[in-house]
C-alpha cells in the first residue's frame, strides 16, 4: 500500500514538473515573442480607451494591452459615437478598448482579442471583416475590456485612432455600415444560432462575390447572399436574411476600390484558414501528450486490466 501511494505521489510530482517545464517555455516565448519592434517609418501605436473606464479599470486595460514605452493615447466618447456611427447613442457606456499599430502596406488587418473573457459578442473575424469594410488597412489592432461587455465601442474607437495614427480622414459612410455589419454579424451569431465563425466566413465570401462580380441591382445582390446561404448550409429567418441582403447591397453601392478590397478579403479568408489549421494543430499536439500522460498512469495502476480491476473490486 505504501509503495503505491509512493508511486502516485512520485507521478504526481513528474506530471507537475513536466507541466512546470511547458508552462517556462511558453512564457518565455510569449515574453519574447510580445517584444515590441518600433517601425521608425509609420509611428509609436497608439491606445484609445473607453471613455466610461475608472481609473483602476483603465490601468487595466492597460496591462492586458500590453501598454509600455512611446505610445499615444486617447479616449473614445459618446460624440465619437455620434460621429462615426448614424444615430450614434452619444450616451452610450463605454469600456472596449483598442491599441493600434501600424504596419507597411500588405500587412492587412491583424485583430487580437487580449480579453476574450470580457468581449461577449463581436470576435477577432467580426472585427476585421468591419474594419475592411471602413476603409481600414494593414494594422495591428489588440482588443480589450475590465469587464463583460458586447464589444461594439471599440470599433469607433479604432476609427478614431487610425485617423490620429495615420492622418487619413475615412469616409463616414463606410464607417457607419461598417458598424451596421457588426450589428448584423452579432444578430446572426447571437440571435439566429449561427456558429460565430461561420458567420465572419458567410461575410467574407459573400463580399468577395460582390467586389468579383460587383452586382448592378438589389436582386443580383440578393442572389449572392442566397448561393452562399445555400453552399455554407445556413438557414435564416426572412427577417435576418433581409437584414443581410440590406446590409450587403448597401455594401456594394459603397465608393470602394473593389479590385483591392478583394484582395484584402482573400488574405483575410487566407489568414483566417492558417489560424483554424494551426489550432487544430495545436490542439492535436496537446491532447496527444496528455494521452499519453493519462496512458501512463493506466500502466502504472493497471486501470483498464480486467484482472486487476478485479482485484480491486474484492
């Protein structure tokens, strides 16, 4: 008996070690892989905070952004609201919150969501797919808030920023059915019971087809929504679909460089595919180590051996 429990506490201490070990590693790289670079050609980032967060609430945000050395920051606030978004809540309570940087042209739009936790509806893909719809180009941008919250501010507070960081003015009506699409892309997720990846995919195609083909009437829009509804597999009320088809003709009579927008899309469909393969990669890896941790302390009890079970039993 005391040799067994010997034996636990000694599995025990090399499961822990070797766990220890991995869990090293793996900060060592993220502290080394968070090592910010400044770009001398494009500028320090900058960080646009709710304008509702309490001082405590800001530091933070602060630290979950990562924020350190040369950086601008600024505050979101409901004319902000107002002004990038039509019939803006200039009220509305404010807590997301972004850091943008810059990157050379070809870099896309990279989103990171550093408190998943807290952001509840709108995901990394919503957030891109918006901000290729405002005009938004190769950018870095890391999301967060001290609290539970849908996540919709934090767009008007990267217009706000990527004005300020790059000196270009974007078009409000981009701006404003750019957030129309994060309404619709939550509805569908949210209220329609669409897988949210699923969603940020059926946007992404469907505005592909629209820069490719680029559709001369409300129907031939329509048309498109209805093939990919069809290929993806999604069933939608009238309702949300009329929502959609709207959203996507409003889309596409957009004054948009559509040639580039398609490419911008792609890299967006192309990123979006390596960061699937790499998770189930990722999550391949990981359970095969501990299949074979759960495997060895099977071996060592004899758990699954009808001869001992047996003899356990009696």
């Amino acid at each position: 008996m005391k040799k067994r429990a010997y034996a636990i506490i000694a599995a025990l201490c090399l499961t822990t070690a070797a766990v220890g070990a991995t869990a090293v590693t793996m900060t060592s790289f993220t502290q080394s892989a968070s090592a910010e670079v400044v770009n001398e050609k494009l500028g320090d980032p900058i960080v646009v905070y709710g304008g509702s967060l309490s001082d405590s609430e800001k530091e933070t945000v602060k630290k979950d952004l990562g924020v350190s050395g040369t950086v601008k920051e600024v505050t979101v606030t409901g004319s902000d609201i107002a002004k990038y978004i039509q019939n803006g809540n200039s009220s509305a309570r404010l807590y997301s919150s972004a850091k943008i940087t810059p990157e050379d042209a070809g870099y896309g739009i990279v989103v990171e969501i550093k408190t998943p936790q807290n952001i509840t509806q709108v995901t990394s893909d919503m957030y891109s797919n918006a901000m290729l719809t405002a005009g938004i180009s190769d950018a870095k941008v890391e999301v967060a808030a001290p609290k539970a919250v849908t996540g919709h501010s934090a767009l008007a507070g990267v217009y706000k920023a990527y004005e300020a960081t790059t000196g270009e003015k974007l078009d409000t009506e981009r701006t404003d059915v750019a957030n129309q699409e994060l309404d619709v892309a939550t509805t569908l997720a949210d209220k329609a019971g669409v897988d949210q990846d699923k969603v940020s995919q059926l946007l992404t195609e469907i505005k592909q087809q629209i820069a490719e083909q680029k559709p001369a009437t409300k129907e031939d829009v329509a048309k498109i929504v209805d093939d990919k509804l069809q290929s993806l597999q999604i069933n939608l009320s009238d309702e949300d679909r009329q929502l959609l088809v709207d959203l996507m003709n409003k889309i596409s009579n957009l004054d948009i460089n559509f040639g580039q927008w398609s490419d911008q899309l792609n890299d967006l469909g192309n990123k979006l595919t390596d960061s699937i393969n790499n998770l189930k990669d990722s999550v391949n890896e990981n359970t095969g180590f501990w299949d074979k941790v759960v495997q060895w302390f099977k071996n060592l009890f004899g758990i699954g051996d009808d001869s001992n079970d047996s003899e356990t039993n009696q």
